[in-house]
C-alpha cells in the first residue's frame, strides 16, 4: 500500500509521481490518496470572491507564503481521470472527510507568516 495524506497537491510532477507508484505496487496493491478538492463550497466561494478582488481567501486555501504552498486543486472528476485513463489504476473507492475541524485549527492558521494577528482571530473565528 502506497498513501498520500494531504501530499499529492503538493507535488510538482503529480502524473510522474502516481505512475511511480503503479510501477511499484503489486497486482493486489492499493493507492491511498487523502487531498484537497476543488468541488467543494469553500473553494467555489473563495474563487469567486477573489475575482472579484477579494482574494486573500483563495490565496490561503493555496497556501500561498506558507511552506509548501498547493500547486494542484482536485476535483473528483479530474482525479478519477488521471489515475484510470492516464495511469492505469482502478479506481474503488471515493469519498469525503470532513472539511472543518476546530481542534487546532488556530495552530494552523498562525504558521502563514504574512497574515496579522487580527486576521489569525478572525480567520479562527470564522
């Protein structure tokens, strides 16, 4: 079993990457993938606000100035394509976890570097 928590939007060359593991599991081998999606309400909420101008919350669900900042979005469609069609895996199972948590949640949002301490709170408040 080869697994991916919260890993795969971050890597550059995702379709090297994920043929790299179908090279290296066996027949009854299994792909666990766990990754931000691009279908959800946050992420179409947020986009839509930054085109209008307002993009700091889009910019944070990129982590943009943190760390390791996504350079993919998924959504369930997309995701289903390139590891069936391109990669040759079948796909078994599919679902959601849940998209907030409270606990520690102002631990994460403090690691942004660039945001003040007001917006820390408000961000935690929200």
């Amino acid at each position: 079993m080869i697994s991916f928590n919260d890993v795969v939007e971050d890597i550059s060359d995702v379709q090297r990457t994920l043929s790299s593991c179908h090279q290296r599991l066996n027949r009854e081998g299994l792909l666990a993938l766990n990754l931000p999606s691009s279908d959800g309400a946050f992420y179409s909420l947020s986009k839509t606000s930054s085109k209008i101008g307002f993009s700091s919350f889009f910019e944070r669900l990129w982590q943009k100035g943190f760390l390791s900042p996504h350079l993919h979005y998924f959504n369930l469609l997309n995701i289903i394509r390139l590891l069936g069609t391109k990669e040759g895996f079948d796909v078994m199972i599919t679902g959601s976890l849940s998209m907030i948590r409270l606990n520690n949640l102002d631990a994460r949002i403090s690691y942004s570097k660039n945001l003040g301490r007001t917006v820390c709170v408000l961000y935690t408040l929200s």
